[in-house]
C-alpha cells in the first residue's frame, strides 16, 4: 500500500529527527544537529535491507516516490515565502558579507573536489552498467 | 461574491498552494524550453520567479513570509516550509548509492568545517571593513554570513544587540538567495556535476535552503548528496560560531 511507503519515510523522518536532537543536547547546543541527513541514511539502509528481500513493491515505492517527485514544486514554494525583502534591506554590509560567503564557498569546490576521478565523474557519462540515481 | 472566493481560497490554503506552484512550474518549464532554449532550467526559473514573487510580497505587506504573507497564497508557507521540505529531502535518499556517499565521506566532513570557517571569516572581514570593534558585534555578522540560523542564535548566546543580530539574519538570507540563484550558473564552472563535488558543496555552502534550491535549480540527482552533507552544517555553525569562533576574534580584536 501507499501508506505503507509514506509511513516508512516519515518513521524515518522522525528516527532521525529524535537522533538529531539528541547528538545537539549532548553538545550543549539549541539545534538539531544532522537530523534530516540521519534520516537519510536511515531511509537508504531500510529501503535497500527490504528491497534486497524483495518487500518493497511497486505501491511502497510510490509512497515514497510522490515525496521525491514534489521535491521541485516545494522548494519553489519555499522560495516564494523566504523573506527577499529583508535580505535587500539589510544595506551593504549583509549584501557584502553574504556575497563574499557565497564566492569564496563555491570557488573552493573545485579545490576540494580534486582531479576527475572515477567516482567524481559527471552523472551523465556513467556506463550502462552503473545507470545514474534516478528520476 | 469576491469576498467568498477569497475566504475559500484562504482555508483551503494548501490546497491553493499546489495550484498556484503547478501554474508557476509551468509558465517556467514553458519559459525555459521557449525562451532559453532549455539553456536555463526550468527549476532555476521558478525559482526565481518564486524569489521575485516573494520580493513582491514582502514590500506589499511587510511580512517576513514573502508571497505568504499575502492572504491568498498563505499555503505556500506550509507547502514550502521546514517540515514538508525536509520530508521531500529525506525522500531524494531514495535510490541513493551508498559507496558515493562513503567514497566522498571524509571530503564532506572536511567540507563542513572549511565552509563554516571561509563564510564566517568572509563575514568578519566584511564587518571589520565596515568599522566594527566589539568582538560580539563582529561575530554576531559573520556568523549571520554562515547561515541566518546561525547569526541570531550566536547573536543571542553573545547578547548582541537587535540591530546586529537583524543584518546577521540579512547576511544569511542574501547568502542563501544567491545561492539560489548563482549555483545553476556556475555549476559547471566548480565541476558540480557528480555526486562528490555535490556533498562538498553541501558542505561548504550549507545553507539548507540555498543548497535545497540551488541543486534542484543545477541537477535534481544531486541533490540527496548536497543536502546530506548540509543538514550538518547549521549545527556546527551553532556549535563553533559562539565559542571557539568567538575566542578567535576576541583574541585579534
């Protein structure tokens, strides 16, 4: 059944959220630290233990998949309620700041990155053999 | 007659949200293949147009949800908040492959550090350029350039005062919505294609929204891994920018 796709990331959700909270009281800090990425973990392992046992059908997965599809349409409505107004009104010093964060934070991705390697090759030139995550 | 429509729309407010986004994605998806040629991505032109609308909404209203604010698209703020935002996130995981995350593992995590570290002393130096000297002051608006998250939360720990921890949450907004924006237009110049370089752009930029928008805006297959390495991000902001950050700059200024 669908639910039973929807149940399981939400149960995922939660798990990881409740983790996230839990490793942010124990360092003293007023945030969830990696809940939403623990839960991402959490989703891959589950998913992958019952796909392997083949108790994942089509109906489970699509549970799942509906989630994944809306992923577009909800961050564009999460970026018609981000406050622009504000950002633009914060004069030059949080133009400045945020600009200066953003160019120095993506002009070292390469640098980190390193030379193309196999496993850094492009999505796209993948063999068959390893066909890309996909949507 | 007017008046009933409006009150309709407004209680089924997410119902109304998923109308309006559809609508919007389409006008985007249409823009995208007749006027760029499929150049630009019809995900970076909506969310654009979300970021325009959201411009607009903000100056009519004075609110701080954007188009939100504004009665009829008030869904938009459930449907593009936190909690269904994350939920869609977790749900990019599916059919993730492991060995990638594994393979980029130690790269991310040195990512974060670095990307906290660069944003927050890209913030310091802009704060010292424009005359601060308190320490706090100072601290307070570069970690707003870590995220908008970070800034207030730091801002408040450090007893900084509501103007300052006001433009450290401007710092974060103009960060993440540049990112928004400026990542699909550089992503080929930074090698964001693959799922290594992606986590390590999580990392080093890790501003959840930013990287949530700026990927599915780049490559929607991306995004799994630069919101895996992100979600840590605002979290160690928090953890670093009020107590070792903080000691760094007390200690130069």
């Amino acid at each position: 059944m669908v639910i039973y796709g929807v149940a399981l990331l939400a149960g995922c959700m939660l798990a990881g959220l409740i983790i996230g909270d839990v490793l942010g009281q124990l360092l003293g800090i007023d945030a969830n630290l990696g809940g939403v990425g623990i839960a991402m973990l959490l989703l891959i392992f589950l998913t992958g233990y019952l796909k392997d046992r083949g108790k994942l059908p089509e109906a489970t997965e699509s549970g799942i998949n509906f989630w994944n599809a809306m992923y577009i349409p909800i961050v564009v409505a999460m970026a018609a309620s981000q406050n622009v107004a504000a950002a633009f009104s914060g004069g030059l010093v949080a133009i400045l700041a945020g600009t200066l964060a953003v160019v120095l934070g993506l002009a070292l991705v390469p640098v980190l990155t390193g030379k193309k390697v196999d496993d850094a090759a492009p999505l796209d030139a993948r063999p068959p053999s390893h066909p890309p995550t996909g949507r | 007659m007017n008046d009933s429509i409006v009150s309709l729309v407004d209680k089924y407010h997410l119902i109304a949200a998923f109308a309006v986004i559809g609508l919007a994605m389409y006008v985007a998806y249409w823009m995208s293949r007749n006027l760029t040629g499929g150049r630009l991505h019809g995900s970076a032109i909506a969310i654009i147009i979300g970021l325009a609308l959201a411009y607009v909404g903000g100056i009519t209203t004075g609110g701080s949800h954007g188009l939100a604010d504004v009665t009829l698209f008030s869904g938009l703020a459930l449907m593009g908040g936190g909690m269904l935002r994350d939920l869609a996130i977790i749900a990019t995981a599916y059919g993730v492959r492991l060995q990638e995350v594994k393979k980029a593992g130690l790269r991310g995590v040195v990512a974060l550090f670095l990307g906290v570290l660069v944003s927050f002393v890209a913030g310091a130096v802009v704060a010292v350029g424009f005359g601060y000297t308190d320490p706090v002051d100072i601290t307070t608006i570069a970690a707003g350039a870590v995220t908008y998250i970070v800034g207030p939360v730091t801002g408040a720990t450090l007893g900084a005062s509501s103007e300052v921890i006001a433009l450290s949450i401007a710092a974060g907004l103009v960060k993440s919505i540049l990112t928004m924006i400026a990542t699909p237009l550089t992503a080929k110049w930074i090698g964001l294609d693959n799922p290594r370089s992606a986590m390590i752009f999580g990392g080093m930029i890790g501003t959840t929204s930013g990287v949530a928008a700026g990927l599915a805006a780049t490559d929607a297959r991306l995004v799994p891994y630069g919101a895996m390495t992100a979600t840590f991000y605002t979290g160690l902001g928090i953890l670093l920018a009020p107590t070792l950050l903080f000691l760094g700059v007390r200690a130069i200024f």
